[in-house]
C-alpha cells in the first residue's frame, strides 16, 4: 500500500496522545475512525480537538481538512475494518499491548500497517500475537505530538521493510520528521536522551545543589535554546569553533569524561519525589496553568515556523 492511497486512518486510545493524533489527520484531511473504551471517550476526543485545532490552523490546514471526518466507533473491530493505518495509543502496559493487537489484527486488512505509540514497550513484545506480525511496528511521537513534528519509528523482529517505509512515508505526509532506529532499545531514542537529563536534575534537586526553578531556568534559558536548533553533536562541532568537533574533543573530552564520572545516581524516594512536586508548584504559583499551555503552545508553532523558514530545517 502507498502513501498515497492512505485516506482512512484508525485511532484506538483517544486520550492525551490519541487525541493529539486524531488532530493531526484530520488537520491533513484525512478521515479518521476513533475507539476509546473509557466513558464519555468521544465527547472528550471532540473538546480536544476542538481544543488543538486552532494550532493547526495556525500550522496550516490541508485541503479537505476538517473535524467533521471524524467517526467514533463503539468497538475497536468496527474502527479498523475499514482503516488504512491504524495508530494505537493505548496504556503503556504489555497485557493490553496483547489483547488490542490481537484484536486490530484479526479484524483489520492484512496490508495496513498497526502502529503504536508506545514509549517503553517494544514492538518484539507484541507482535507475536498477530497473525500479521510483520505489519507491526513503532510510531512514537512527542509531547504534544499535534505540534511537535518527531515520529521514532521501529519494527520488532519480525517487521518488515514494506511496514517501515510505508509508515515513514506515511508520517512525513502528515507533516512529521520520523526517523528510524537500527535496533529495538526501551524508551527509543528521545526518551532515553530525556531520562539521563532527568536523572542528574533529580540528583541536583536532591543533594541541594539547586533549586527546581533555577534547574529549570539553566535548561530553558542556556542550552534548551540552541537544542531547540541544532541537536547534542552539531551543537558540540558549533563550540569547537574552526576545528569543529575534533577541536572540541580534543580540548574539552577530559573534562566531560570526568563529569561523566561524577554524575549523580538516585532514586525517586517519597522525599525526592515531595521536593520536586513542592518545587514545581512554587514555579507554577499564581500561573494560570491553561494559558501556560497555551503560550507554550504558541511559541513552539513560531519556532517552527521559524525553522522552516531557515537552513536548520
């Protein structure tokens, strides 16, 4: 199946993620089949839509897109029979990974690719439940995925090529940026990148080094900018100035091999987990939360419009 010929597309799991995907179809013009099993799933998919769709317009809108192609259906057989992707966005847990896929599959057309959003289960983990194994593989996008354009895309052991690219295809049709992992490894690519960030923040938090506002402040204000730019190595060959990255190496590759050393382990103890929540209710303190969101939201389509408008593209 080509891209091209894509035009109805399955979204099982209509919460935070979900919800974000149905937007990004519907915003291509495509027709999207929802199935959610929670109460009042579909009045809450159409608010969240309702919700993000203002961004999309702002992020610009394809032909024929609108909010009216969306169809919720009371069963997950009924939603995929007719899809010609489906993008699954369920609970990160390995038992309804097993029960859905087997689901999807024996219902859905033997050529349409299943796709999960999952952050830390492996396609390998799953797969083997359908009969169709090599037609399952990894879409996971990035928070909130109707504006943030990364899509990591994976198969499990059994996957095939004609699966991979028919979904990075697929993605890169909806606006995304998908790139592909050579290997499975848990939690991807971003996430693991995010977890090692995450892990040294606790520990400054933890052994005093810091508070959670001005930790936040050293990432939001110093090197998130020019992360938001450029990636970790192109950022590092921009700091060795002519000799670019064997400079950098060079001079510098001691000294981070020594705090490599020195990074702090820790645990997320009841104490450790109470400093962080306390610190980021004094930074959220007479902030409207919504209209954080909301700005967050805005300047990340600027920036992006920004990029496109740029060789950093």
């Amino acid at each position: 199946m080509t891209n091209n010929s894509i035009q109805r597309v399955a979204v099982i799991g209509t919460g935070l993620i979900g919800a974000s995907w149905a937007t990004v179809f519907l915003a291509r013009g495509l027709d999207v089949i929802a199935y959610d099993v929670a109460l009042n799933a579909e009045a809450a998919l159409r608010e969240a839509i309702d919700r993000h769709w203002p961004a999309m317009r702002h992020l610009g809108l394809a032909n024929g897109a609108s909010t009216d192609r969306l169809k919720f259906c009371s069963s997950v057989e009924q939603a995929v029979e007719e899809a010609q992707f489906v993008q699954e966005s369920g609970p990160e847990r390995l038992d309804f990974k097993h029960a859905i896929f087997a689901a999807m599959d024996a219902a859905s057309q033997a050529s349409v690719v299943l796709a999960s959003s999952s952050s830390t289960i492996r396609v390998t983990e799953f797969q083997d439940v359908c009969s169709h194994p090599e037609r399952v593989v990894l879409g996971h996008p990035f928070n909130p995925p109707h504006i943030i354009p990364l899509v990591e895309v994976i198969g499990g052991q059994r996957t095939s090529q004609t699966a991979i690219d028919t979904a990075m295809a697929f993605y890169a049709a909806c606006g995304k940026h998908p790139i592909r992992l050579r290997r499975e490894i848990r939690g991807h690519i971003a996430n693991r990148l995010q977890a090692a960030l995450w892990q040294e923040a606790f520990h400054l938090v933890e052994s005093g080094v810091a508070t959670v506002a001005d930790i936040d402040a050293a990432i939001a204000h110093g090197p998130g900018l020019r992360w938001a730019l450029l990636g970790p190595f192109l950022n590092l060959h921009l700091s060795g100035g002519q000799g670019g990255m064997t400079h950098f190496l060079s001079h510098l590759g001691p000294a981070i091999e020594a705090m490599w050393r020195d990074l702090g382990k820790v645990s997320l103890t009841p104490e450790c987990k109470a400093a962080v929540v306390t610190g980021v209710n004094e930074q959220l303190a007479g902030r409207d939360l919504p209209a954080t969101i909301q700005d967050r939201d805005r300047l990340l389509i600027e920036l992006l419009r920004a990029k496109d408008a740029s060789v950093l593209s």
